[in-house]
C-alpha cells in the first residue's frame, strides 16, 4: 500500500494517507495508456485549415463567353478550379471532425495506471487545504520552493474553485491550476509533479476507484442454455 504524506503550506508533514490499493495499484499497460493518450489528444484538435470551392468564392456568376462558336474552350465560371483565383478541389475543409469515442472505464484504468505510477515515483505531493490568505504569486512560489519542484513543472489541484490560488499562479511558467473534477490523463502526463488537496485525493478515489474496481470485477456470465432438437425418423 502506497502511503502519501500530508503537508502543510509551511511544508512540514502532518500525516500520511495511503492509496487505495484496489484503485491506484493498477499493473502499468503502455498500450492502453497510448491509446486513452491519443484519444484525448485527438479530441482537443482544432482543425483550421480551409479552403473555398467554386461555389464559395466571390465572383464568376457570370458565364465568361458563349458556349459555341468562339473556337475557345467551354467555360461556366472565372472561379472554375482549372482557373486562376478559382475554388479549391479536394482541398482541407474545417468541418472534419478528429474526435474518438473513448470507453468510461478505459479512460479511467488508464488515468489511475499513471497517477499510481506517479505516486510510486513519489511525484505525488499532498497538502492539506490551499488556504491562501491573499493571491500573492510570490507567496505561491515560496510555497512550491519548499517542495523542491520549483524549476520543474507542477499541477496545483485543488477540490474546489479557489480564486485565490488561480490568481496566484496565473503568472508562474510551468504550473497549471485545475479542480479536481477537471483533470485527466493529460494533465498528469504533461507534469512533472502533482500537488494535490487532501479533500481533492478524496474525490479522485471515488471518482476513479468505482469504475477501477467494476472493470477488474468478474463478471457472472449466465449460462447458456442448451436445447436439445428432436428428429423425428
């Protein structure tokens, strides 16, 4: 059992809590953390590049010349693709869609496969609240400094919406601050280091561990039921 320990904003230990062993000592699977990875990746894609057809470019309403008789090629439009400053064929639209489907417990295994891996690592650091008098980034710093991860990168979760400690670290580079409800997968893997609220650890094992422990779960299969075919000779 992974055992985690608690600490203040002065940086002195109070307790330590321990993991779930059913929710966060998960066997590492490379595989399926690449594809969850990939997944969440591909769904945050914004696709921008665009291009006009025929029909979308300004001009060309009118037919350049008559269809017979002036020994030139047939043409319905100056913004035809074979012409100079026409549409796009086959070109990149911004409609397409990148986004994967992603199973519920497939999201979470894999989530709670690299926060026990990042744990084992002992880049897991808990505190006990983000009571932070005064959205002081300075005062922030110091208190990141006292973990020695001040020249790494560093995710701050907090359990609730703490406008204070947002404030705060709105000017540290390298560190993001997110409640507990929005973190994923990325977020972990994007981090060096995880400074999570005690209360917040709380809720991520309810969050995660349910869906953990019901995908590891056996589950009863009913029997099949076999009928025996009567051949009449």
């Amino acid at each position: 059992m992974v055992k985690l320990p608690v600490y203040n904003l002065e940086g002195k230990e109070l307790e330590k809590v321990s993991l779930n062993d059913k929710s966060f000592s998960c066997e590492f699977n490379p595989a399926l953390v690449h594809q969850v990875t990939t997944i969440l990746q591909n769904n945050k894609r914004i696709y921008t590049a665009h291009t006009k057809t025929k029909g979308e470019v300004r001009g060309g309403g009118k037919k350049p010349w008559k269809q017979k008789g002036t020994g030139r090629a047939r043409a319905g439009s100056i913004r035809s693709p074979l012409w100079v400053g026409g549409g796009v064929t086959f070109g990149p639209r911004n409609n397409r869609n990148y986004s994967r489907k992603i199973n519920k417990q497939e999201r979470h295994l894999a989530f709670a496969m690299v926060f026990g891996s990042k744990s084992a690592d002992k880049e897991i650091k808990v505190v006990d609240n983000w009571n932070i008098g005064k959205p002081k980034t300075k005062e922030l710093f110091q208190i990141i400094s006292r973990f020695g991860i001040s020249s790494q990168s560093a995710l701050l979760v907090s359990a609730k919406n703490n406008e204070n400690l947002v404030r705060a670290g709105k000017n540290l580079p390298r560190v993001d601050i997110k409640v507990v409800a929005n973190i994923n997968m990325l977020d972990l893997l994007s981090h060096k280091f995880v400074i999570i609220e005690k209360e917040a650890l709380a809720s991520l094992e309810n969050r995660v561990g349910k869906e953990v422990v019901s995908s590891r779960a056996p589950k009863n299969k009913a029997p099949i039921k076999r009928t025996e075919s009567v051949v009449n000779l």
